[in-house]
C-alpha cells in the first residue's frame, strides 16, 4: 500500500473506474450475445431490435471512454453484417 496521500487516492479512484468500466464492457458483452442468440434462432425481427439495443450500448461505452471508436464501429459493423446476411 502507498504511503503518500495522492498515491493512496489514485489507487481508491483506479479501481472504482475499472468496476465502472468492467460493468460497461459487461452489459456490450451481454447486448452483443443476444444479438447472436437471435441470429441462432433465424429471428429476423428480433435480431434487428437486439443490433440496434447493442449499437446503442456501444455507443454509450464509446462515449465514456471505454472502447475506442474505431473499435466499436468495427464491431457493430460486424454485427450489423451478420444480421443483414439471414435475409
């Protein structure tokens, strides 16, 4: 454990921010296996609800900071693509 107050605060603040980003990453996870959960099942209609629920998540995880844009677009590119191939 840090000695100096400053330390001791960063190590509080660094782990509240990795709960916070691991719970983002988590809900992206879970949007994105229910978009494929329903691609399973040949759902169209569901599958397009769950791609935009998922695109929203991700959105929302680019804007705190935790994916990176690019990363995120890649992702939901590959999603969408996916969706739009059942047809």
């Amino acid at each position: 454990m840090a000695n100096i107050k400053s330390a001791k605060k960063r190590i509080l603040v660094n782990r509240t921010k990795a709960e916070r980003n691991k719970a983002i990453r988590s809900g992206v996870k879970t949007a994105f296996k229910k978009v494929h959960a329903a691609i399973e099942t040949n759902d169209k209609d569901a599958a397009a609800a769950a791609l935009r629920a998922a695109t929203s998540t991700m959105n929302k995880a680019v804007t705190k900071g935790v994916y990176h844009k690019n990363t995120a677009s890649r992702k939901v590119s590959r999603l969408a693509q996916a969706v739009n191939k059942m047809a």
